[in-house]
C-alpha cells in the first residue's frame, strides 16, 4: 500500500478534508493510520478471571502531580535477550508497590515472585520466570516494507511495530503505587476562575454546560481500551472529562465531539460554522500531531487564532481550551518533534480571560525524560493509550475543577 496514493480515497466523502489533504500530502501517513483507527477489533483471548471494568472514581482523576498514589501507571516490561530479565520505569520514586497487574486488571502478580522492586527506585525488575508479559525490544520493530503503514524508524533499521487497535495496550502492565517524592518540576496548570469565567460560573452554580471538541484522531479516542471495545473499557479524555465534570459540579455537560482523525489545523478552520451550530459554552481545540509533519508554528498558530475569530463572530462569549498535543514516538521519521513547544508557545501567546491552556506537550516532555515512548503509547506512533487520556483529562480537569478541600 502506497500511503501518498491511499490519501485520496481516505478522504472520499469529505471534500473540505480532501481539499486540505491535496495540500498537504505529507499527512497522508496520519490519515493512512487513522482508517486502521476505524477498524476497531476485539482482544485476542480472555483471560482466567474475570477483568476489571472502567468505573469512574475521583481518584482516576485527581492529578498525577498531586496525588500521594498514582493509579495504574503504564509501562511495558523490556527484556534483556541474553538474561531473560526484563525492566520498566515509573513516574516518581516508588515508596510501595500496591499492585502490578496486567492492562485488563484480570491479573494480579505477586511481589518477590513475578517481579522486584527496590525502596526509593523508580525501576521494577522481572525475572525471566515471571507471568509478566514482557517484550524484547526487537519485538517492537519490524522489517521494511512488511506493514500496511510504513513507519520508518529514525536508525533506518526497519519499522516501529504499528498498533491499530489494542496491541501495545496488550503487551503493557498496570503499576500502582505510593510515591516517595514529588519531584516534577513541570508547571501545571491550575484552577483559576478568572480564567474561564463563564464555564466555570455555570459549573458552579449547577447549570448544565455545552461543549464541543474539535480536533484529531487523538480526540476521536484512539487506542483508548473503550474504543478498542475491550477490558478495561476505559473511556477517551474527553468522556472521562465529562464524568469528572458531572462527578464534582452535579450538573449536565453536552459534549459535542466533532472531531475526525487524519485533520489538521487548516480543516479545523473549515469546521467552526459546523462547531458553533451547537452554541457552546466552551470549544477545545485539539490539533498538532498531524500539522507536525509539515506546518511551520507560525502558520500553525495563525489557523487557531482564526478558529477562535471566527466562533466568536457568532458567539461572542464563547470560551475556549487550546490543547498542545502530546508528542509522538520520536523514532518515527515523519515526526519533527522541534515544532511541538514551538506549537505550544503558539497556543500560549493567544491566552487571555477566557482562553486556557492544557500543556500536555510539556508533560509528555518530562514523561520521556523518565520512561520510554513504549510506556505510554497507544499505536507505536501518535496516540495515547488509557494512562494517556487519563493524563489529557487530568490536565483539563485541574482548569476546571477547584481540587482544594472544601
């Protein structure tokens, strides 16, 4: 499959995508990777005991950077071929381990039998003879040529191993623990109700607030496990946002996800008479991973400026969140992780009362400083698994919900 001649057809139906594809033929690998986000299959095999099932809780939600546990923490266990022991990271030091399952949460492992931990290290260990599934990092590659989507590797050594529905979120581990520091030197952001006034005036007076998502396949909900139609179900950001929201203010959020994968900042453009049909109270624009391989931050920043410009031609008081996407696996070729903080100090720049920003560029730039892009990757390449659209809903949670004890 040539993924400059599949453009085309991925984009029958929707000419205002098919207009901004044409003049971006470097996108056609993100949109050739969005249908296999469509072709959504079920897990492999079920195992022994029953898996755990996606319920909302507050604690899934309390930011990471806060909370005393962190609640299942994905990594993937890499093995050493000539040992047969294989190690992963975590976030922060570990004071204690209170499970490490598998990603359904069917299973359980057992410490001192299935895995090591050292007190204050961020490292886990597994013994060879562990029931922890573990990869080596060959297992992670493929060669030239032998995928639908080609996924050069930035070493030129074959291709990185694509995921189109749940594959790496089979081969991760859940790890939960208490930390034994909070070192993250990271700003986050945090509850400001001048920031978004009108949002947060209707949340808190209990009245039920209209939003509408616009952006890529990451806010269509790849790779989330719901999406995927397989345990744990655990819902995209965005679902987990409006739990969350409904949760704490005991009020009504109408989410309207017009998002569609494969898009960029240019299409988003397009879609703003379509966003503002539902009158909302608040838009969150979501777009970068695709513009990345191709779109200077100049351009990139001057087509949020117009989305916003536009929607408040008709809405004048509408609010907005601009997301700074995620960053993608730096060992794809087709990536230019440069133009991610670039986008970013974009996004930041149009920042004013009733503009906010969720920074998640600037998480994922410290998640890599500590774990590897296979801990936390939803397809190999550009999406988020289950820890991942946690974090995005944490990151928005914390600019609309006041976390401090009432």
């Amino acid at each position: 499959m040539v993924l400059a001649e599949s453009l085309p057809r991925l984009c029958l139906g929707h000419p205002r995508i098919e207009q901004d594809c044409r003049l971006r033929p470097m996108l056609s690998v993100f949109a050739a990777i969005t249908v296999a986000c469509v072709m959504i299959g079920s897990s492999a095999s079920s195992p022994a005991t029953e898996p755990s099932r996606w319920q909302y809780s507050p604690e899934q939600l309390q930011p990471f950077w806060k909370a005393d546990v962190i609640e299942r923490e994905s990594v993937l266990f890499i093995r050493d071929p000539a040992t047969g022991e294989a190690r992963a990271s975590v976030l922060f030091p570990i004071q204690k381990i209170i499970s490490v399952q598998d990603s359904t949460g069917a299973i359980t492992y057992e410490p001192g039998v299935d895995f090591d931990h050292a007190s204050g290290s961020r490292e886990i260990s597994v013994p060879s003879t562990s029931r922890i599934e573990t990869k080596s990092a060959a297992d992670l590659r493929r060669p030239d040529n032998s995928q639908n989507y080609k996924l050069t590797h930035r070493d030129g050594n074959g291709e990185i191993l694509f995921g189109g529905k749940l594959e790496y979120h089979s081969m991760q581990s859940w790890i939960t623990y208490s930390k034994a520091a909070d070192d993250w030197p990271v700003a986050m952001p945090a509850f400001d109700p001048s920031a978004l006034p009108l949002t947060i005036g209707k949340l808190q007076n209990r009245q039920a607030v209209s939003v509408v998502l616009l952006g890529d396949s990451i806010s269509t909900g790849c790779n989330a496990s719901a999406w995927g139609g397989a345990a744990p179900f655990q819902p995209a950001y965005q679902d987990l946002l409006k739990q969350h929201l409904e949760s704490h203010y005991k009020t009504t959020i109408e989410l309207t996800n017009l998002s569609v994968g494969g898009t960029s900042t240019p299409w988003g453009v397009l879609q703003i008479p379509t966003v503002v049909e539902s009158k909302p109270d608040l838009i969150l624009l979501a777009f970068g991973m695709n513009d990345s391989a191709g779109r200077s931050p100049a351009d990139y920043g001057e087509s949020i400026s117009q989305m916003i410009s536009t929607a408040r031609e008709t809405l004048p008081d509408v609010e907005f969140i601009l997301v700074a996407t995620m960053l993608g696996n730096r060992d794809w070729t087709t990536l230019n992780h440069d133009v991610f903080p670039k986008y970013r100090d974009q996004l930041a720049s149009l920042c004013e009362p009733g503009i906010a920003l969720a920074d998640m560029t600037s998480v994922w730039q410290e998640f890599l400083l500590r774990k590897k892009d296979h801990d936390l990757t939803g397809n190999g390449v550009n999406h988020p698994n289950d820890f991942g659209h946690r974090v995005y809903a944490q990151v928005l949670s914390a600019l609309l919900v006041d976390e401090a004890p009432r």
